[in-house]
C-alpha cells in the first residue's frame, strides 16, 4: 500500500511537471523558437559616425580570428575601433596593432586603463576607458563586441540600419558559440535555449515589455542613451554586465532589441567541462541576486522541470505505473521538441534533444557550484581577475 501511494504521487508530481511543460510551451513567450533576427531594417539616409569599443584582457589566442572582422567592415560611413588592453600579460596589445598594420582596414587605438579601482566588476571598468577614447569622435553609435568575436563584412551595416529603421537605443545579437568539442555540443545550444527561457527575445523587444537582457558580445548602444542611462558607471558593480547595461537602458526609456545571430560569431574555444563549467558558475548565482531563497526555488524548479520527466519513466516502468510513466514521457517529449529548433540552429544532431535532462543537471550542479563559491568569499572571476561580493564592494557614489 505504501508504495502504490508513493507511485501515486509521484504520478501527481509528474503531471505538475508536464503542465509546466506546457505553460512553458506556449505561456513563455516562445522562447523556444529561433526566429527572432536583426528586425526589418532600411539604410540610412546617412550613415552615422560609429565607435567599436573592445576590451581586452589576456586575448592573444583569439584576437587574430577576431579583430581582422572588425577592422575589414564595410561601412559607408565613418568608423573606428578602440582596442582596450587591459592588463593583458600575453602581448594582446601589441598583437592588436601588429593585425592592424598586417591587414588595414577601420582605423585602430589601442589603450590601457590601469587597474581598476574598487567597485568595478568585470570588464566594464575597461568599457568605460574605451567609451572615453570614442567621445572625443562624436560618435552616434557605440559598438561594445568582446575580442573573441568574429563579424561578417557587412555586420555593423546592418546593426546600424536596424537599429534606425526600428528606433532601437540597443540593438544586441547573442553571438552563434563554438561548438566543436564533445562537451560543446552538449553545453552550448543549452546555455542559449536556457537564457532564452529567462528572458524571451520576443518579450525584450516589445514595447511596454519589462523584460531587459542583452548579450555582450554585439551590443550596438546610441551614445546618447549611454549618456541618458549613465553607463557603465551605473552598472560599475553588475557580474552579468549585458543584462544590467539593458536594464539600464529601459529604465531610462530606452528601446532595447535581443535576438540571435547571423552575422557574429564567438571563436573561443570551451575543449573541455571544466572550461564550461567556470563560464556558468561565475555568474550563476548573480543572476539568482546571491539570495538563497531564489538558489532553493532554482533547484527545485530545474528538478521539476527537467529531471522528473525522465525519472517518471523509468519510476513508472520499473514499479507498472503506466500513467506515471506515460506522463513523464509527454513531459519528456515536449521537452525535447522545445530544444530541437536551437540544435538546428547550431547545426547540432537531433539526438542531443532527449539529452537536455542530462545537461540541466549539470547546470543545476553549476549553479550549486557558483552559490557556494560565493559564500566561500571568494567572489566572481574574470580572466584571473577575482572581485569582491557585491555586499563587500564599496558604494563610490
């Protein structure tokens, strides 16, 4: 009798599970769909003056995939890109201007800003150096793309007239990730269906809408909004800097566009689970805005969601509970259809879908991870760089 009632509810547990998935199907935005690119857009009359700010630190193994983009785009109007080198030890300053005399193209300035003082998290201390090199240029647009970013030839041209034709302050493109390695593969496709999830393109870019989230790599900012929005020193303490550089824009008033990419491409390599699991865990529990509570209710919703389904199969059929494991099976299978799309979008096979219960627990554990690492003090890194709490970084004004 016990254990028909523990079959029982589970089985009540599993329908919650697929109801959901259901919800989360069709109540969610459609996050789950790929569709969402550069809107329509027109060329300008015109075309305005645009600064690209890079920050750089340590990036000499990705910089000569990278920079060449930018410096060979074909922009009718006037645009130059600053280079920040900032801290780098591996030479990436001096490679940056060895590409720039090898290949020509936009004009280049590399600078440095020196450490960067208490309060500052991230790269956005050397986005701010950057910004401040590009005001002397009057530019109408910031382009702010990481250095392991690659861009096709007409990439800004297309940002930018989107950007006019739709009226967008912000227009970012979540880069298409390397997926090359075995873990890749299983990783990638999930980190962006899971930010999609959070935050659904669709949602973003509709007017009245409070959901705000960017993507770091290709974020084409009106320099006036930066002013209005004041960033980055708004920003100066945020881990997750592209969501917060968002949120910053529409509390100003901002319009803000999100959507994937055609036209940019990270080339940095995660070979292995370690290199992956240091990506997710530095600002996992950032996001869960380091309360435990939010940590609690994360766990038990990933279990929810995405474990129970194929534990009701396996509960189900190893106990004859036939409902319990059908049930679990169309959560499973809806599941799994949710994902294929961003698998084709990566040009992943469509057996990697019923494998996304295997993944979200590994982010589950990357989560964990990430939350006791805060609570050990030993705060968020990056690129060897070690920050403070947020409850220990200073308030400069």
């Amino acid at each position: 009798m016990g254990q028909t009632a523990a079959v029982s509810a589970f089985l009540w547990i599993t329908v919650v599970s697929l109801a959901a998935w259901c919800w989360l199907l069709l109540g969610q935005g459609f996050f789950w769909r790929t569709d969402v690119r550069l809107p329509r857009r027109r060329e300008p009359d015109a075309w305005p003056p645009v600064c690209v700010v890079v920050p750089a630190r340590d990036e000499a193994e990705v910089l000569s995939a990278a920079l060449p983009s930018l410096l060979a785009q074909d922009y009718p109007g006037r645009a130059e890109v600053f280079l920040v080198d900032d801290g780098s030890t591996d030479g990436t300053g001096d490679l940056a201007r060895e590409l720039s005399r090898r290949h020509g193209g936009l004009p280049l300035t590399v600078g440095s800003p020196g450490e960067p003082p208490a309060g500052w998290t991230g790269k956005l201390w050397a986005v701010r150096y950057g910004i401040g090199l590009a005001r002397a240029r009057e530019p109408v647009y910031l382009l702010l793309t990481d250095a392991d970013i690659a861009h096709t030839p007409d990439s800004l041209r297309e940002l930018v007239a989107a950007a006019g034709t739709g009226g967008f302050d912000l227009v970012s493109q979540m880069a298409r990730l390397r997926v090359e390695s075995t873990w890749e593969r299983l990783v990638v496709p999930a980190f962006v269906y899971f930010f999609a999830q959070l935050y659904p393109f669709r949602w973003i870019g509709r007017d009245g809408s409070r959901t705000a989230a960017a993507a770091g790599g290709c974020v084409l900012l009106r320099a006036a909004m930066a002013d209005e929005a004041g960033v980055p020193d708004a920003i100066r303490h945020a881990v997750i800097d592209d969501v917060a550089l968002a949120r910053a824009v529409k509390r100003a008033g901002g319009r803000v566009w999100l959507g994937l990419a055609d036209r940019v491409d990270s080339v940095r390599p995660y070979p292995n689970l370690r290199d992956l699991w240091r990506m997710v865990a530095r600002s996992a529990y950032a996001q869960l805005r380091h309360q435990l509570a939010l940590l609690l209710g994360t766990v038990a919703g990933l279990a929810l969601v995405y474990l129970v389904p194929p534990a009701a199969v396996v509960v189900g059929l190893a106990g004859g509970g036939t409902a319990t494991a059908v049930t679990g099976a169309l959560a499973w299978a809806v599941m799994a259809g949710t994902y294929v799309p961003m698998l084709r979008y990566y040009r992943q096979p469509l057996w990697l879908a019923p494998l996304l219960p295997f993944t979200a627990s590994l982010y589950l554990l990357m989560t964990v991870d990430s939350a006791v690492r805060h609570h050990r003090g030993r705060g968020a890194a990056w690129k060897g760089r070690t920050y403070a709490r947020p409850d220990a970084v200073p308030d400069e004004g």
